[in-house]
C-alpha cells in the first residue's frame, strides 16, 4: 500500500523538475506546461470524494489493483506522448488513478488493523507523503539532467507492477460489498468546488492578467464547498459522512492538518525555487539540498513511535511542530553567503519535524473512530490532504510574487519561509487545547 501512496505523492511533485524541458521539447510556453502539474492535482482533489463509494460498491481489492493498474499505463503512455495534448490527457487519467489508488490504499490498511496497532501501522503509510515531495526534486534533477524527462514518468511502471503482483496474492478479497446508491448531488458539489478552488489559485498565481478570473473561480469553489458541507450533514444517503468531525481528535487533523499539509508541500518548492533561482544553482546541486529534508525524514523514522509513547501525541505534535516553525523561521534569513552547512542543518530539522507530526497526525485522527465508520473518515482525510497539498505550491506562488511587487524578490522569499511558520502556529494552538491522554488507547 505504501509504495502505490509513494508513487501517486511523487508524480504530483516530480514533474515541476523536468517542465523546462518538457517546454522545449512540445514547444509551448511555461504556462501552458504547468497545466501537466495542475491538471493532476485537480483531477486528483475531484475523484477522491468517489473512491469511497466505488471500495464499498465493487471491493477495495478491485479498486486498488486496477487504480495501480491504470497508474502504471498512464505513466509509461506518458513517457511515450508525441504531442503535449496526448502527455496532457495521460497526465488527466493518471490524476484519477491516482484518487482511487490512495484513499483505497489507507482503507484497506485501516479498516484491518486493531486499535492498540493502529500507531505501528500508520508510521509504515505515512512515509510516502513525507519522502516524495523531498525526494522528487532530487530524482528529478538527476533524471532531467543526466538522462531525460521521460524517466520521471518511466520509474512508476517497474514500482506499479511490482505493487500489483504482491498486491494480487497479499490483499485479501472482499466478502461483502454495498449497494448503496450514489449521491451524485454531493460529488457534483464538492468536485466542482475542489476544482474551482484549485484552478482559481492556479490562475491567481499566473498574474494579473488571469486573477480576476481566478478570484472568480475561489470564491464559487469556497461557496460549493459550504453548500457540500451543509449537504452532507443534512442527507440521508450522504457521498461520505462527516460525523466524525464531531470528535476532536479527527477535526484537529482536518483544521490543522489541512495547514500543515500546504507546509509540507509548499516548503521544500519554495527552497528548491529560491536556490534554483535567486541563488542561481543547477537543478542537481539544489536536489542535493533538498536531500536533507528527506534525511530528516528517514532518520528520525525509528524514533517516531518511542518519542509518541514517550510524550504522548498531544507532547509529539508540541515538538515536532516547534520544530517546524523554528526551521522556518531558520530558513528566512538564508541568502547566497549562508554556509552550506546552515542550510542542511535548517532542512534536516525541517524534515525531522514533518515526519514526526505527519505520524502523530495520522495515528491519533482515527484512534477514536470506529471501524465501521473509518471508510467515510478515511474519504474526508483524503480530500483534505489532497486539498492542502495542491494548495501548497499554488499559495506559495501567489503570495511570494504578492511580496515582490512591494518588497522585492529576495525579501519576498524570506517571508514566504515566515509564512510557512505561521500555517504551522495554528494547529500548534489547537494541539495545545487537547487533552494530554489524548489518542492514549493507541499508544498503549
């Protein structure tokens, strides 16, 4: 389940290495390529809300093998497009692939792991999340710049076929499946509002000549989603319920996990971006940078589930999001004089702090939910991490180019570390309202 999780988050980071020679090789202006990296994550934010309904209607083992199915075909026709609208509209199916693969992945784990495992077992499906988006920038650099942009794109099939074979004999099949009817009303809601609200900052971020539009675009997608979210709560045959939000435990990771997820997108993208273009470095050498994230990361993965029973959750997210705001803060006062070594040190503690908090977050959300209920649950978590995460570099762009018009480039970046620190202040004063026990059954 994770390397299918690793595949999806990593496709939806890896492109941005390789869009100037994409560019180039379809001839097409670097607004037009972008759509390759927004066109996924909107595909992907529209198609989660049916991936619950579909693991319930036709078996979660289904789902997912022909998700990775479909993934791995879209993936190498993409490597193997002649034109930018055939690598456009693979790009589209591998979205939706990507929208069942990954809330199917975490079902199948969730609703078959007992509450006392339920830490273990997150620790193990997080990883994905964390590792690709600090991975891609480095296996991207080195792919585009030692092979070609095809590889980015090739590098799933092997992991594909791979997950599908060990997938087929593993997973067990489903028993029973539902025949609940679909609430097409609520999908038609909150997909166009996920999409409005994605393509709307999309817009935004391409300047003042798509802004109103954009402008436009959110506030009808904000608008849906508020329609959906009374919907939901009012239906008798919901798309997903959303009765779990009644639990504290589970809304905090909605609020301030949402927050946190645009952190964990949108700040390797803006360190890769300012050292690529203010300090003026080559794709490889930034990855190489970058690279410490994800050894932050890894090396702190052992420790994760002692320092959460150590501490408790609540006492993990208190730290781990310290550390976050801290590296943050660090990192807005770098420039081209900064040691190399500052540099690493600031993203090694930067990793270290977002994969304890992503574990923390994703253990202690479904501690308090019961199994029959975690399908819908899982679905909500799903929409809000994807949300955030394809909000991240969006934002970012946004209001970095909003800084420059006043403050210049450079100052424009610092403070985009600085509000990166912030998105983590929030959901540290929502932790700092739990109870201490909080998510104590699954540590123990």
């Amino acid at each position: 389940m994770a390397s299918s999780l690793f595949m999806d988050v990593l496709d939806g980071t890896i492109v941005t290495s390789a869009l100037p020679k994409m560019s180039q090789a379809f001839n097409t202006s670097a607004a037009t390529i972008s759509l390759l990296v927004s066109v996924y994550m909107i595909s992907v934010a529209v198609f989660i809300p049916l991936s619950g309904w579909l693991a319930l209607r036709f078996g979660k083992k289904n789902i997912w093998l022909f998700a990775v199915v479909l993934f791995t075909l879209s993936s190498l026709a993409s490597a193997l497009s002649v034109n930018f609208s055939m690598l456009l509209s693979m790009r589209l199916l591998q979205g939706i692939a990507g929208s069942m693969m990954t809330p199917t992945a975490r079902l199948i784990v969730l609703e078959k792991t007992p509450n006392d495992q339920m830490l273990r077992m997150i620790s193990y499906l997080v990883w994905p999340a964390l590792v690709a988006p600090a991975l891609a920038p480095v296996v991207g650099g080195f792919l585009v710049t030692y092979m070609s942009w095809h590889w980015i794109f090739l590098i799933n099939v092997p992991i594909g076929i791979v997950a599908s074979l060990i997938g087929l004999h593993l997973i067990p099949r489903d028993t029973e499946v539902e025949k609940r009817k679909f609430d097409v009303t609520g999908f038609l809601e909150l997909g166009f509002g996920s999409a409005f609200v994605l393509a709307g900052f999309e817009l935004i971020s391409r300047g003042q000549s798509a802004a109103n539009l954009g402008i436009t675009l959110l506030l009808i997608g904000v608008l849906l989603i508020l329609i959906t979210y009374v919907h939901l709560k009012k239906s008798s045959n919901p798309l997903f319920s959303i009765s779990a939000l009644t639990i504290k435990t589970f809304r905090i990771s909605q609020t301030g996990g949402t927050l946190f997820n645009i952190t964990v997108a949108g700040l390797p993208y803006v360190l890769t971006i300012l050292l690529q273009t203010i300090f003026g470095w080559s794709a490889a050498k930034t990855g190489w940078y970058i690279m410490f994230i994800f050894i932050g990361n890894i090396g702190i993965k052992p420790f994760t589930n002692p320092i959460i029973r150590k501490l408790g959750f609540k006492g993990a997210l208190i730290s781990s999001l310290g550390s976050l705001i801290l590296s943050a803060v660090g990192l807005s006062f770098i420039n081209k004089e900064t040691p190399a070594m500052i540099i690493m040190f600031l993203a090694l503690i930067s990793g270290a702090g977002r994969s304890l908090t992503f574990t923390a977050y994703n253990g202690l959300q479904f501690t308090e939910i019961p199994p029959t209920d975690r399908n819908s649950a899982n679905t909500l978590t799903a929409v809000t991490q994807s949300m955030g995460q394809g909000l991240g570099i969006s934002l970012m762009t946004v209001l970095i180019q909003l800084f420059a018009l006043s403050l210049g480039t450079i100052k424009a970046y610092s403070l985009g570390f600085i509000i990166l620190a912030l998105f983590s202040v929030v959901p540290l004063i929502e932790v700092l309202a739990l109870p201490k026990n909080a998510g104590q059954e699954a540590i123990e």
